[in-house]
C-alpha cells in the first residue's frame, strides 16, 4: 500500500545520480568521496583528535563518552549561554554547529538516534572541525535502524559510540513485567532503564552534547527550545546541574528544509522512512503515520500527547505541566477533585487513608477485603471501572468486602511504600488471617478474572 505524505514532513526519494551541488555562504562544495573532510569556514590546526581516530580498544567496554577525564573550568571559559542562545538565534545550523564544536572540541558530542538527526553528522562534518558521535542502543530497536548505524559509519568513516542499558535493570524489569508493560503502565518505566539512565553516564563524561531537537518536532514540548542551553536535567563531567550544556543546531529548522538537506548531500537515510516512519524510536513503541497526522504521532500512541517525551529531553515539559504527567505518562490533576469520582456504588466501600492503614495492621480480620488503589483520571482505571462495579455487586452478600482507595496525590508514596503501588490501578487482596496483603498479578481486569482471583484466596 503506497503512503502519501503531506508536504509538511514529505518524505524524499533519493536519485541515484549525485544531486547537483549546492552552494553555502560565499562557498561552492567540490566534487569528493563519501565520508572526506570538508571544510567550509576556515582551515584550523586543532590537537584534538576526531573519535575515529582514536585506535580500537578491546579491554573496555566503557565508551569514550563515559571516560573522558574532567577538566576544571577556567573563569575565561564560563559563558553567558542565554546571550549566546539570543545571539544565535537566526544563525544556521552549520554556524551553530561550528560555534558547539569550536567551544567544547573532544569534551562534546553529537547525540544520534538513527532517524533524520544525521543530519547533525553532515553539518558537523561540513566544519571541518573533529567531531564524536554516541547513540544509545536500547535492545528494543529496528532491524532497519541497525543496517542505518553501519550504513552511517561506513558513509562518514566514523565509529559511533554505543551506550548500552544495564543488563541487571533490563532482566529485572522484563521478569517482573514482561516485554510489553508499557501498553499497559505507560512507557516511562522502560525508557528509564533502556535510555535514560544510559544517556546520564553518557553525558557525565561530557561537558555538552549536540541534540537534533526541532521546534516544530512537538508542539506540545519543544515548541520552545533554544538553539542553547544549559541543560536543566542532566549532568556533565564536572558534576551537579548547570554543568552541561545542550545545543540544539536544527531548533528553528523545519522537517521539510531538513529533508531537502539531506537529499541535496546525498546522505544514508533509515529505509523506515520511505515506509511512513518520520519519528523513530523503538520498535514496539514506534509506527508509521498517516497524511495528515504530526510525526509524533506515530511514538506512544496509545498515551496522551502530552508524555511524547522518554525523558531524554525532560527539562523540556514546563513545570506546571511536569506535575501533572504520572508515571503511566497521562495527564491528570495530581491529587485535585478536578476529576470525577469513579466507582461510585453502594457496595464498594470508599476508604479513607486512615482506613486503609488500619485495614493494613489488622492481623485478623472478621472478613477479607478486595481493595483497588485508583485515580480517578487514570483512563485504565476508568476502563476497569464496570467490571470492577459488577463485581462488587456478585460479592455482595458475601464474606468478602470490596473496597476502594484514591492513592495520588498526597497518598501516592505512602501507597508506593506501603502498598506495592507502582502503577494505576493496583488491585489488592487482604485474607481473613493474614497482614499482609496479595497483589492482583494480572493485566486482565475483566469479571471473570477477577471473580477467579478472589475464589481462589477466600
């Protein structure tokens, strides 16, 4: 089936003879082979030397990023990055680009993620100046984005240097949770592990880093990104915030101008592209999107619009927005009665935090109780909200007590410590002579489902 896509985020073909050449500035790009050193500004001696350059090390696997030793910032160096950010702001790229490069040398390197950021890759190389590059391989990627890697690092004679979740982090949140929990508690648990935590040793060997952030890329996060900044998040070599610093080269570049960009040098481009792909990420959490939809739309699509970031950009979400994105990455008004009430029936009893803490010191109770830890605008929440009603009507009569408790808000991390709560909605079973309560352990939130857990501990 052929995807026709908007003008807006056009996907190009590329020609299979070299595009004419273009000319930047008062200079006209020569004839040479893929991957040679251009250099558009001026020829400069410099002792750093580019990453690929560096001779290959089997006795580590810690990459550049995370080795390079710290140096103490002189009083010369400390920068006034909002004017700077000011200052360029209606520069190109490839003088944003030149200035990053310029100022940090080997303690900066360029963030790919294997989707149209190569072209931060093409502009570095255009300065002429050494340049690195690291990307972060979550385990989670496309076959496609992979052969991308290779195709990049043959193109541009570079080696890129790869950041690797912890494999102790990984084993432990697939065998508690499976491949797949994120359609279910929202992404932002597995991001943590495979790509954020990854991305801080990174950029602790780091005094900056160059993103390929574009204001147009979310409306809804990045619509306001400087083309600098100090990073408001992360941390760099010298240690504590303010530390690094975050250039984003492409911030006021629209796809399209990036496309033409790359179709003009003739670059490698991810084959997922010319499939309907315009953002990429991992590949279950990653789909092509339809003429017409933003190219965001096609990351996390089951969650609200408002969690489209991994965490890699954070500091990008505004604060009053920041309070109100949960775990599960939707949107909520954090513990406010904003929200209507769910669950309301006679036969569920609404219990109060002291309740719920005398529920849990009771050793020997006269009846077991079914209790859900909710929030009332988490929408799995509301998607249980029939089954869970009906079953409080069949256990009605009954020996068992079903319950409910609202854990955001003030009550979320006594919920989390005292409760086994990580995720909404949290069902637990409390047994006549037991203190300790049994945690629903399925995704599976029909009657019959929960009926067969409560038969089976009554």
């Amino acid at each position: 089936m052929a995807i026709a896509f908007p003008s807006s985020i056009a996907i190009p073909t590329f020609p299979s003879s070299d595009p004419k050449l273009p000319q930047i500035g008062p200079v006209r790009i020569s004839d040479r082979p893929n991957g040679a050193s251009v250099n558009l500004l001026s020829q400069r001696r410099s002792s750093v030397k580019p990453v690929y350059a560096e001779p290959q090390r089997k006795d580590s696997h810690v990459p550049l990023a995370a080795s390079v030793v710290a140096s103490e910032l002189t009083e010369a160096e400390e920068e006034d990055f909002e004017r700077i950010a000011i200052d360029l702001e209606n520069a190109s790229p490839l003088e944003i680009m030149d200035r990053a490069l310029e100022k940090f040398g080997n303690d900066i390197a360029i963030a790919f993620s294997g989707a149209e950021d190569v072209a931060l890759i093409e502009y570095a190389r255009l300065t002429g100046r050494p340049f690195r590059v690291f990307s972060l391989d979550t385990g989670r990627l496309n076959a496609e984005t992979y052969r991308f890697f290779y195709a990049v690092e043959k193109h541009y004679g570079i080696r890129i240097e790869y950041m690797f979740p912890d494999a102790v982090e990984v084993q432990a949140l697939v065998r508690s949770k499976g491949l797949f929990s994120f359609y279910e508690d929202g992404h932002q648990e597995c991001c943590r592990v495979r790509k954020v935590r990854p991305l801080r040793r990174a950029l602790k060997g780091l005094r900056a880093w160059i993103t390929g952030q574009r204001k147009d890329q979310s409306p809804g996060t990045r619509s306001e990104i400087p083309v600098v900044q100090v990073d408001p998040v992360f941390e760099g070599m010298e240690g504590g915030i303010g530390s690094l610093v975050k250039w984003n080269p492409v911030a006021n570049a629209k796809g399209h101008d990036i496309w033409n960009f790359l179709r003009t040098m003739d670059v490698p481009v991810n084959t997922l592209h010319s499939q309907g792909y315009v953002s990429i990420g991992c590949e279950p959490c990653t789909r092509a999107v339809l003429p017409g939809q933003h190219e965001r739309e096609g990351r996390w699509w089951w969650e609200d619009a408002k969690a489209k970031e991994c965490g890699l950009h954070k500091g990008n979400i505004k604060q009053e927005d920041a309070a109100q994105i949960n775990g599960n990455g939707v949107s909520h008004a954090n513990g406010t009665a904003t929200v209507a009430d769910i669950f309301n029936t006679q036969n569920v009893v609404n219990l109060s935090r002291t309740g719920i803490e005398n529920l849990a010191k009771l050793e020997d109770r006269k009846e077991p109780w079914l209790v859900v830890l909710y929030a009332p605008w988490c929408p799995y929440c509301q998607a249980m909200e029939d089954s869970y009603v009906d079953l409080a009507e069949k256990l009605a009569g009954t020996r068992v007590k079903v319950g409910k408790f609202r854990a955001d808000g003030e009550h979320k991390e006594f919920a989390k410590s005292e409760l086994e709560l990580e995720s909404f909605p949290t069902i637990l079973f409390f047994p006549k002579h037991s203190s300790r309560p049994i945690k629903y352990p399925s995704e599976k939130r029909d009657v019959d489902s929960l009926m067969a857990f409560v038969n089976a501990l009554r």
